[in-house]
C-alpha cells in the first residue's frame, strides 16, 4: 500500500452535498464556504437559470468582508469586489456569454490579480476549468418543491490537492 506521498494528487476529488431550503440558508452556505476559501481559489457554479448562483455568491462576499453589492455580472461579464478586511478581492464572473473560454478571460482585462483573489465563475463549466488544476465545483439543482419550498441540492467537489485535507462535509 502507497503512503500518501505516492498518490496522484491531481486526480483527489472531495465531495459534499448540501440540501439548502431557502435563499437565505444558500447565503449562509456562500459564508459558511467562504472560510475554507484563500487567495489563488477558483470556484466554479453551475446550475439552471435561477438556481441560486448569485445568491451563494453573495454569501460568499459577505463571508469575504469585500466591497459592495453582489449581484450578477450577466451584462458587465465581470465584477472585481476589494477586500475591506485585508482579505483576497472576490472576481465574480458570469461566462454565459463567453464562447471561448480562456482567451476571452484573458481579454477581461481585470484590474487585479487571479493568484491573489478568490475567482467564482458562474456558467464556467467547460470554459475555465484551464485556469486552474485545482478548483472547486459547486452544483445547485432546483428540487422538486413548490414555491414556498424552494429546495435546492447542492454538490460541492474539490478537484486538486489543493482540497484533499479540507471537510467539505462540515459545510452541510
């Protein structure tokens, strides 16, 4: 049997999934993710129209103590929220209309750096996944609720070594 110095640490994925049934308790999950969170981090969130994207983000900003409203960068494609604490900026991306991925990134032309800065990227699921072999991927499906339970599943996978030792299950 391999010591844990054998394994292949870009192949270690950790799991969790998350029942959350409100938009508030979304936005405690965006806090409660944010302390696991540090410079250089990539989360990417995927999930239908309305799922709950923004509304974790916003938690995550509040988690992060960084500058002003979160709300969907659908038509600026990219927000940059500073630190108010010291803490890393919070790049909050929306890549629905991005085609090309990588390049088109790139051409944000983001005044702050990536490696110092937690970057979520909403719709980037086969688009940014380059940017970093480490990543983390949140997926927020809507459960089968009416409208005063809007329940929603949500599985979080750390890819990388970056989150072999970290308990995603202690954000349930």
């Amino acid at each position: 049997m391999g010591t844990r110095q054998d394994l292949d640490v870009r192949a270690v994925d950790v799991r969790a999934r998350i029942t959350v049934e409100t938009a508030d308790r979304m936005r405690e999950l965006g806090r409660r993710l944010a302390a696991l969170l540090r410079p250089g981090d990539l989360v990417l969130l995927s999930g239908e129209l309305g799922a709950g994207k923004t509304t974790l983000t916003r938690g995550l900003g509040e988690g992060l103590g960084v500058r002003g409203a979160v709300t969907s960068p659908t038509f600026v494609i990219a927000r940059v929220h500073p630190s108010l604490t010291g803490g890393p900026a919070l790049v909050h991306v929306d890549a629905y209309r991005l085609g090309g991925g990588l390049d088109e990134m790139e051409d944000l032309d983001l005044d702050v750096s990536l490696t110092e800065s937690v970057v979520v990227v909403e719709w980037g699921e086969g688009k940014v996944e380059g940017l970093s072999d480490e990543r983390l991927h949140v997926v927020i499906h809507r459960g089968t609720g009416d409208e005063a339970h809007d329940v929603r599943d949500v599985s979080i996978t750390g890819v990388g070594a970056r989150w072999a030792d970290v308990s995603l299950a202690a954000l349930g």
